[in-house]
C-alpha cells in the first residue's frame, strides 16, 4: 500500500514562532494527535494567503504534508475566526491564557477530545461575550456582568483542565484525612491536592471559606452552559483566583506569563 504523503486534520492555533526569515513554527492543538508543532512556509510574508487562517486562537482546517522532523502546512482554511475576542482586549488575553495552559499542561501528540473541546467552547463563550459587551456598549448601558462570568469561566477552564489530566482538585473530604469537609473555616494545600479539615490545616494550609469551596465544586460538577448566572464579589474572585494559582502554580512549578496580564486588566 502506499504510504499517504498528506493528510487533513481540524487545529487550534496554540502559539507561533518565527523560523528563518519568512516562515513559522505554529502549535497546533487537535482532537486526534493532541498538541503538536508543524512548520508554516512562507506565512510571515505580506501576501501569504494560508498566514490570516493561522492566527493564533483561530480555528481552522488544516492540510499537512508529512515531513521528516515537522509535518508542513499545505493549506489553511479558517473554520471560526473569532472576530468579536480579538478586539477586546480583556477577552483576548483569556484567550491567550487558556492557549497557554493547554500549552503548558499538555503533553506532545497525545489526544485530548476533552481539553479540545473545553477550549474551542471557551473560545465560543469569549467571542459571545465580547459581542455582548460591545452590543451593551453601543446601547449606552452598564457594563460588568459579562466580565464576571468571563472570570468566572477562567476558574471553569482551570478546574476542568486539571481534572483532565488527573489533577483534579479534592474538595469534597479533606485531601489529608478523608473526613468529610464542614461548613467552618478549612484551609487548602495544592501539594496535597485539595481542601483541609480544621484539624489537618493548621499545618500547611490558607484559609479556603465555604463560599469559595461551593462554588469551586459547582464547577468541577457542572458543564459550563449549565452553570448558573451569579454574582459574585469582587472577595469571593480574588479568594477563587488565588486558590487555582496556588493549584497550577504547583503543578508546574512557575507562574504563568497570561497571569499578571490578567491582573493588570482586572
Ligand atoms: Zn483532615
């Protein structure tokens, strides 16, 4: 039989590096190989036709030549653009950030339908969200809704990633004793995993509050259509966004380069 020489395949544009003087590295993530690098001739070139089909974040449909160390991009198309995210800033660098934890968190050519799919319907819900903002805008009304879900979807993306690759967070008993978690004041050691009894935080562990652990199982449990539209404080994000740095922090023993970005548009 003979060997096939090309083959088609759907990508999310992960990340980009430039090669020599017109061509690139991209990263692509994808359902059946997972996360790996091809090369882009000639993309880095102002009249490259395949270049605005492999920007990053965008969604697209890829034909690629096998290589012998990279496999070579024949042709892009764009599935979904994601016009709407690209021109908010705050949406945009959600979008670079959730590019980088499955950069970060993935391992080369190993699939991952679920993360796939977490990501592209990430992508979905911030250009929604983006379209809503500038619709709310240009009707002269209150903003800020929307930028509490959109934080609240970064909490969702962590959660769920983690739990994919079998870091999931413990929160229901405490990750040191196995006793069930009360309504007190517990505590929560990424190193153990999860959410401390009184008994065991005393040790190693911040203080977690009921509301913050509530809210973080109800992510863990529920799909992101399904998770109720709530209020939060401007407390209860900071309590959230510190507990899931702290978790990824220790995971991958550094900080990740999206996240003072995100706390300076915050
Ligand atoms: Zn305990």
């Amino acid at each position: 039989m003979r060997q096939q020489r090309s083959y088609p395949t759907e990508a999310i544009i992960l990340k980009h590096l430039n090669l020599g003087e017109a061509d690139r590295v991209v990263t692509l993530f994808t359902p059946r190989k997972g996360k790996y690098n091809v090369i882009a001739k000639g993309t880095r070139r102002p009249v490259s036709r395949k270049a605005g089909h492999l920007e990053l974040l965008s969604y697209s449909q890829i034909q690629l030549a096998l290589g012998r160390n990279l496999d070579i991009v024949i042709q892009a198309v764009e599935r979904e653009h994601f016009a709407h995210l690209r021109t908010e800033l705050w949406h945009m660098t959600c979008g670079i950030y959730f590019a980088e934890l499955v950069d970060r968190f993935i391992e080369d050519t190993t699939a991952h339908p679920d993360v796939y799919s977490l990501l592209l319907e990430s992508l979905r819900f911030l250009d929604m969200s983006a379209a809503e903002l500038k619709r709310q805008r240009s009707g002269g009304m209150l903003v800020g809704q929307g930028h509490n879900r959109t934080q609240l979807l970064l909490r969702y993306f962590e959660i769920s990633l983690l739990s994919a690759i079998g870091y999931e967070p413990v929160l229901r008993t405490c990750a040191h004793c196995d006793a069930e978690i009360q309504p007190v004041e517990n505590g929560f050691t990424p190193s153990l995993g999860g959410a401390l009894c009184p008994n065991c935080s005393h040790l190693w562990a911040r203080p977690i509050s009921m509301n913050a652990l509530k809210v973080l199982r109800l992510l863990q449990r529920t799909a992101w259509a399904r998770v109720p539209y709530f209020n939060l404080d401007a407390h209860l994000h900071s309590e959230l966004e510190a507990v899931m740095y702290s978790l990824l922090r220790f995971h991958l023993e550094r900080d990740l380069k999206a996240w003072s970005f995100l706390e300076m548009l915050r």
